[in-house]
C-alpha cells in the first residue's frame, strides 16, 4: 500500500481525531485532493473528495469548479467540519456537497449537512435518516445549512426542526439533511418537483455513507411539510435509484399534497367572488405561490402573466430575493388575498398540470409509509391529508397514518416524535 493509499485509508479515523483536537485541520487540508473516495458498493474508484478547511470562506463551498460537478450521483465533491450550527449537538457534523442529477439529465451539485452519533456504531453500522426539510424558499440564503446564527431568515423554523434531530442523535441514528437541489448552490430549486427532491435526499444518503463508512446500508426517508411530499417520492422511488442502499420505508410528516386542486379552488373561487372562504380548504397557500411557481418553471413553460394579476405578476420576482418568512409579510404576498392574486379568466393549466404529475396521492411504493398529520394544521390541512391516504390506501399502498388533535404545523414534528421513533426502530429491528 503506498503513502497516499495509507493515508486515504486512515481517513474516517482521522476525520474522528480531528474533532477531539489531535489532528488539525490543516492536516486533513493536506490529504484533500489526494484521496480517491470509493463509493459503497463499487470496486474501484469514483471520484476525489476534496475536504476543505474551516477559514476557507464558507460562501464559496457552495459553488464548485464545473470540472469537478460531474461525476456518479451520490458522490462527494468537498466537505467539511461543522462547529456549531447548523451541526446537531452530540455528533460529528460536516457540511457536504455532492452530486446529483436534475430533471433535465444534468449532474448538478447539491448541498446538506451530515451528523453522525459520537461513540461506538452498532453492528451493521448507524441507523441512517435522510431529512427533508420544510419550505424555507426558493434563494440560495434560504437554504437551512445556511443557518448559522439567529439572523437566519428561517431560523425559528430550522433551528426547531435540529432539536429534534438531536432526539434522533440521541436515539443512536445518523441524520443527514439536504438542502435540495438548486437552494444554496448553483441553478434553480425544484420547489415541490418530486422526483428531483427525492433524488437528492437519496444521493444524500449515499453521501452520507462515503463520508462516515460507520453509517449502515439500512436507512429511512423523513420529511416534513415540502419535504414530506419529498420523503413519498423517496419511498417510490429511492430504491431504484440507489439500489446498494436499503430503503426500510418513510416518515412523511404534513406532507404537501394536492397544490394542483387548491390552486384550481383559489381561482374558481375568485372568479365567483367567494375567495375568501378558502382558508381551511387551501391552507392559506398565497404566500407559497411563488415558490410554486418558480418550482414549476424547472420542468415546464410556466408564464405567470397568463394567470395572474398584473400586480402579483410583477410580484413573483420577491422569491428570488427572499425566503419564506419574507414572502409572508404584510408588506409582500402574506398581504394579498386570492382575489388580488388570480386572474378570474387566466390560464392555469400548464402549472396545474406540473403540480399534479408531482401530487404523491398516486404514488405507489413497496416499502411502508408512516403518515403524521396535526389536525390543526392551518398550512398543509389535515383534510388533505386525510384524502391522499385514503387514495393510497384504496389503491392497495402499505400507509399508516396518525392525527394528533390540536397540533399545528410546526407542532408535529415534536408531537409525533414518540411514534416515529418507535416506528422506525421497529423497521430496523431495534
């Protein structure tokens, strides 16, 4: 074995040291562009894995050089260590980046995160969940491993969903989260495109084993609210596209569902004056709009103009330049009611079409789907929920699914703790 082979192999060790303080990180800055990282499940080398270290100025981690983007979905390009947030307390944390492959066939980077438990794995390696976050915007600042203090724009969001990934840390699973594709690097964010959320959460899981050869095969999708829906499409289709993997099935928490229908409700409703009796049917979805659309527009010819308001055409613009609590104000589309927002006679249907290819309702998978729904969820509304089960189920889909009375949006992911970890642990057998 040479020098280089030796020190490649030492990797993951020293990767540990360096966290206890006797290797520096100028040590591992050393090897980076030496290593050849091997994928699990392939017998020679896929690409190197430069690990970057931490005074090199984070804003330039997200974009890589265009010669190193290419290269097997699911392998790592550069990493590096995470002290501090957005790192889950307990673990070992890196901030990643890795390819994937986007709707048009194109590898494309992705960023995440990865947190793996302190201490000894268990035998077959740590437990592994693949996190879907939550909508947090369609611009690159809106991206949660952007959150490094409380002056991130979504903080009150991210920061809530990493004390329960410290549950989960604390439970002895591995957690890594991806940002999707398009938010925090370079190109658009598939905004509620499934296929390309999920493929994302799965290279991460891939990822996520290159980096830390501790982490297990076995591994389960979660998600909540957008990445809900993500963790659906995970469930049908993440086998098939990481096949060394072992997909034990899903935790789909407020997923999103039916965007297609109430955005046909909004504008049939205001097209007869009733607007504003929508609420509890369509979640209060104005604010979200754009983000939809913007998702849409990755996959297909989507003109606004066609459908929208004059003043909300000219208004799609603020998600390129701000997040999800930004869009909410006042002072921007959480100001808008329906009937400012839609056109009575505009043309929907190249963007309702998307969003019904993208509906996880008629997905169908084999592995198990655990569905977690607060019935007083004013965003994603429990009565859509209940509907995409009840499709599921009526077409044969193995779905359990549990409502938790009085628990809103945000409050499910503490509520239904209890029960996906029990769920979980029994799909790993533990």
């Amino acid at each position: 074995m040479s020098d280089i082979e030796e020190r490649c192999a030492d990797l993951p060790r020293r990767r540990h040291a360096r966290r206890t303080g006797s290797i520096a990180s100028a040590a591992l800055a050393g090897i980076a562009g030496t290593c050849i990282a091997v994928a699990p499940g392939h017998a020679t080398p896929v690409t190197p894995i430069a690990i970057v270290d931490e005074t090199t100025d984070v804003a330039a981690f997200y974009t890589a050089p265009e010669d190193r983007v290419a290269g097997p979905h699911g392998s790592v390009i550069q990493l590096r260590p995470i002290d501090g947030d957005p790192g889950i307390p307990g673990a070992r944390n890196y901030l990643v980046l890795y390819r994937s492959v986007d709707m048009q066939g194109n590898s494309t980077a992705v960023s995440g995160t990865v947190a793996v438990p302190e201490g000894t794995p268990p035998p077959g390696g740590w437990p592994l969940i693949s996190w879907a976050h939550g909508t947090t915007g369609v611009d690159d600042s809106c991206a949660p491993s952007h959150d490094t203090s409380d002056a991130f724009p979504a903080h009150d969001y991210t920061s809530l969903v990493r004390k329960v990934q410290a549950q989960w840390i604390s439970a002895g699973y591995a957690v890594a989260q991806t940002d999707y594709q398009g938010l925090g690097t370079p190109g658009p964010h598939g905004y509620l495109i499934g296929t390309a959320e999920q493929r994302a959460v799965t290279d991460m899981a891939r990822a996520a084993r290159q980096i830390e050869p501790e982490i297990g095969t076995r591994w389960v999708a979660m998600g909540h609210s957008q990445g809900g829906q993500a963790a659906v499409f995970a469930d049908a289709q993440a086998q098939q596209w990481a096949p060394e993997l072992q997909l034990l099935g899903a935790v789909a928490l407020a997923p999103a569902s039916h965007q297609g229908i109430g955005i046909q409700a909004s504008q049939l409703a205001t097209a007869v004056g009733a607007s504003t009796t929508l609420g509890p049917l369509t979640g209060g979805a104005t604010a979200f709009l754009p983000l939809i659309i913007r998702g849409a527009q990755t996959v297909a010819d989507i003109d606004p103009a066609r459908f929208l308001t004059p003043d909300a055409a000219a208004m799609v613009t603020l998600a390129d330049v701000g997040c999800i609590a930004q869009l909410r104000s006042p002072q921007q589309w959480g100001g808008l009611t329906a009937s400012e927002v839609f056109a009575p006679d505009g043309d929907i249907h190249a963007l309702t079409r998307v969003l019904n290819e993208n509906d996880p309702s008629t997905l169908t998978f084999a592995q198990p789907l655990l569905v977690l729904q607060g019935r007083a969820d004013a965003t994603v509304p429990a009565a859509a929920t209940d509907v995409m089960v009840v499709r599921q189920r009526a077409a044969g889909q193995p779905v359990q699914y549990r409502g938790y009375p009085g628990v809103d949006h945000r409050g499910v992911l503490e509520a239904s703790y209890a029960d996906a970890l029990s769920w979980v642990d029994g799909r790993f057998g533990r």
